[in-house]
C-alpha cells in the first residue's frame, strides 16, 4: 500500500551508498545448501536430502582438500590455516560419507562453508555415529532430509548473569560453536512426511554410554535459541509427523559395529596388497569378527590389488 | 550455465520442506532501515540520512513507548520485560532525536528492532554526544548518512585463546553488545561523498577525557568483524572520501554545553508553568549561563503555558 512504497522510497534515500551486505543468500551446492554467516566464518545451517540411491557411489575423499569457499569474499572466509594448532577439527556438516554421488559433490563438501571447529572425539565418535544412523535411515525410509549446524547457548556465570561464550580460532576469528544441532526428517513410501527428530549435542567428547536420545529436544526451542525458522514448510502437516525416536529406534551403532565400520572404511581404501592385509589382521588384534560385508569386501579388494600388482609389476 | 541449474534444481529437493528462514529480509520503516538478528533479538545494522530539514519537526518522545516491532515474529523478537531490571538501557540506535519529523518515524524508532541493551552512562552521555554530533554536522554538510549497530569483539582470556563473551538478558536472551559502532559519511553540496569516518565504541560509561578520534577506526577492519560490507557503493568512489575527523575536527559538545542542552530539552518538554520555572532555577543551582537561544525558548514556553492554564483554569 501507500505506506509501504513511502518507506521503500525512503529507504532508496537512505541506502544512496549501497544496501549493507551481509552475504545473506542462500547458497546452492551439487548436494547441499546452506547459509553461511560471514561473520562468525561457518554456516548457519546446512540442509541435505538423502536415500539409498544417492548413497551409492565411488567419490573419494582422498581425492580431496579442505579449501576455502571460492564462492566468499576472501576477507569473510575461514582459512584451512585457522584450523592448524587450533585443537579443534574441522567437522564436516554435510558430511562426506553422504556425498559420494559425484567428485563435485564429495569436493563441495569440502568447502570451508560447510565445516565448523569441531571436538575431534565428538567428530569421529559420537557425531559421526549419528552421520552413520542418518545413512541407516534410507534402508527404512525412502527418503531423508537432514539439516545441520552450529549452536551458541548461553549458561549462567558466577556472576548470576546469562552469558553466551564461545572460543575464536585463527587470524580471522572462526566461530568455535558450544553445541551442534541436527534435525532429520524422514518420508514414507508416498514420499509424506512421517517422523522428525531434532537434536544438540555438546561440540565435546561424548562416550558410549550416552543414547542419542539423551539429545533430543524440541523443535520450536530449538528455533528459537537459533533465530531460524528451520523446516517452514512441515509446520502445515506437522499433526502428522511423528517422533523419529518413537517410529525408529533412534539408536546408535554400538563399540563393536563402529570399529568394523571403521575397518570397513580402510579395507575399502586400501591401495597396496600390504596395506589391504594390515587392516584385515587388525580385526584378529582387536578380536572382532568380520561380518560377511567385510569378508566380501576383503575377497574382492584381494583380487583387484593382486591383478593390478602384477600388472604393474610391484611386489608386495 | 548448466551447473548452477542443476545445483537450483538439487537444491529443490533438498528444501522440499522450505528455506530455513532467517528473517534475513532488510525492513523498511519511515525514516530508517535495518537488518534484524532474530538470533541476537537486537539489529545487525540501522541506516539513517539526516538532513537540517529533516531534522526539523516537532514530533515528541513522550508521546510513544518502546515496544516489540510488529513486523517481527513474537519468538524471535525482543520484549520490554527482557531489559527491566536487568541493569541496561533501551538504547535507540536511530536516535529519537533524528525522527522528531512525523509521529509514525518517531515511532518506529522506538520499537525494539532498533535498541540494543547499552550501558545507562554510555546511552545518556558520550553516545548521545556523538549523536548530537552527527545531526550538528547538518549545519556544515547538506547530507549526513549513519550505520549504526551493536558488534561483539572478542578478547583474549586467560587461557591464552581468543573467545567471544556477551551477556544476554531476559527471557528472550537479547544480546548485550561489547561494543556498538557508528559509520558516518557527509556529502557535500553537489550531494558527492566528501568524508566518512567509522567508530567503534565500548559499552560502557566514557567520560569527557576520552575523544571521538580516540575510537576512529578503519571501516574495513569494522567490516570484517561485523561480516557485513557496510556501503558497497562508496568503495567505487573512495579515492576522493576524505577522513572525516580531517574534514571536521570530531569534537564532541563539552561538558557545559552537554547540560546547556539538556536543559534545552526538558525546557521543551515542560508542560506546566511550575515545572518550567523548576528547570529554568536549575541553571542557577548549576552555575549555567543560558544562551540565546535558552532565553528564547524560555521566553515562548512561558508566555504558551501561562495562556494555556489561564484557558484550564490551573493555577501555579
Ligand atoms: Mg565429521
Ligand atoms: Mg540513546
């Protein structure tokens, strides 16, 4: 109405030097998007969708570097050099393991606006245990939307007053987050919503005796606390979207499984027959029994390496 | 090109369940704009242009109240209850001062997308000099542009790391900034850029000891701490954007003037006879001088009230 083109006119007086410029647009990736908040130098969230079929694939993480995002001004950029010495790990949100579709996608992945300082326990523990939960859903679900990110909750101080507090790393301050949050939405078969499950998790160490359950929390307070309206489009048929934790079981890979996940990972990317037999002992060190994935997995690699041995004329 | 289609139409499917929505859209009020922190419930920025002219009007403070902006969602916005008791001010940062124009601006001033929790001494002193300041350079440069907003520095603490530390307050834990900044650029009479100067601001009691110049800072170091460029458009000009305090001295009204000034304001605002004659004792109690324009409005507003209750029938 009139009011609103009067302001709009104002406002063109007022901004005659340009609108100030946040770096606010969403940005689109070959398997992600997020919002990245150039002032605490990591994104505000980061949001996938996953199923078994955009699971598979053969992108390699080794094939990759950690690298600035080319898409950000350089002086609102993380650099890989705030990370070094800094005692925090650079923990992907969109993880890796879910982006093995495509190199572009496994590289953008990479990308520093996708990576926040993270806890190196809590990153290849606890969080990357829930990233593994989050791949298992797609065997029960057709389809899975994740969105994921960094959190800053105040606590009381001595003083009786509320503070946020948070550690700044590197020459360019990169926001170290207190707590990380992921919320999963899974689809049924008619491609309806019909579970979601929102979770924080303290960005530190958390062992084997904590559930994921532990962390779940209420949507709303997390938005709240967040200052975004994270999945606007559920909240119409929120009546009938379920507790993940009530529809799954919402439970975590336990010691066991994770180690042969992780024996699993290094078979896979074994590249001499002396590495490949390395990581198979491994399983007779740490007196696990391999499951018949990784017994075909080892069968297999076995036979690739010994042909391209020969081949290539290397001894083992 | 092709790649950033199929990116948009990935990214489709990944927000089947809407943008996470930030509120990152630049509101549009009479005469100001800014950008509003949902997470923070206090602005990112507030950009004003003054002018003598549009510093003219009689629009009155005591007339409005500070209330939560209507336009924002009432989670993510803040309430007066969260700064009651809580030993901060209501700090406007488009000054009401700068909105006596109309009723609506003077308004829209007070509602709480433009305040931040600031210090009680800082608020009523050097930051209302500053303020003073600004509108006084209208009478030297036809147009005066201001950013003004609330930053959060970080400070290095014992342990030898870099952290960010800001109280919140209230239930809706708004954010009490460490620091708040003013960019300000005046133009000359052909409306070219002629000098800007940037400043940043500790929030806490300053006295008179302490200079504008002594918080000048460079707008690029400004801007990267907030993550926001400030005025695109000015950097393509900044070749002839002179250093402010070079151009005009950045003097602050001294002591004596600050409470000449004061005086002027509650003179203004006296609406009985006694009450007028009480302010104007005042400035005998405080060994004042009053000047011109003190005698002036003293002269106008006695002759107003005394016609005034003459017609009410109050007596003095
Ligand atoms: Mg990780
Ligand atoms: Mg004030």
């Amino acid at each position: 109405e009139e009011m609103k083109r009067m302001k709009a006119a104002r406002g063109q007086e007022i901004l005659k030097y340009g609108i100030p410029d946040n770096g606010k647009d969403v940005r689109y990736y070959s398997n992600h998007v997020l919002l990245y908040d150039q002032q605490k130098r990591i994104p505000t969230w980061v949001a996938e969708h996953i199923s078994a079929n955009i699971l598979k694939g053969s992108a390699d993480r080794r094939h990759v570097k950690f690298r600035p995002d080319p898409e950000v001004e350089e002086r609102f950029s993380a650099q890989n050099g705030d990370y070094w010495r800094s005692g925090w790990s650079r923990g992907h949100m969109a993880p890796a393991g879910d982006n093995r579709k495509s190199q572009e996608a496994m590289q953008d992945s990479f990308n520093l606006t996708n990576v926040v300082p993270q806890n190196l326990e809590n990153n290849a523990g606890f969080w990357n245990r829930l990233e593994i939960y989050c791949r298992d859903l797609t065997n029960k679900f057709s389809n899975v939307f994740i969105i994921s990110g960094p959190l800053m909750l105040p606590i009381v101080d001595e003083d009786g007053n509320k503070y946020v507090k948070y550690q700044v790393i590197g020459e360019n301050n990169v926001a170290v987050p207190t707590h990380l949050f992921k919320v999963i939405i899974v689809e049924d078969k008619k491609r309806k919503p019909k579970a979601m499950g929102a979770f924080v998790v303290p960005n530190e160490p958390i062992g084997y005796d904590k559930k994921l359950t532990d962390y779940l929390v209420d949507l709303e307070a997390l938005e709240k606390s967040l200052g975004v309206t994270l999945v606007p489009k559920l909240i119409e048929t929120e009546g009938n979207v379920k507790n993940l934790c009530k529809v799954d079981n919402c439970k975590l890979i336990g010691r066991k499984e994770f180690e042969l996940y992780f024996i699993g990972r290094k078979l896979e990317s074994a590249n001499t027959l002396h590495r490949l037999e390395t990581v198979w002992n491994e399983l007779e060190e740490k007196k696990l029994k391999p499951d018949r994935y990784l017994k075909e997995l080892y069968k297999q690699k076995k036979s690739e390496l010994t042909e391209q041995e020969k081949l290539t004329g290397k001894s083992t």
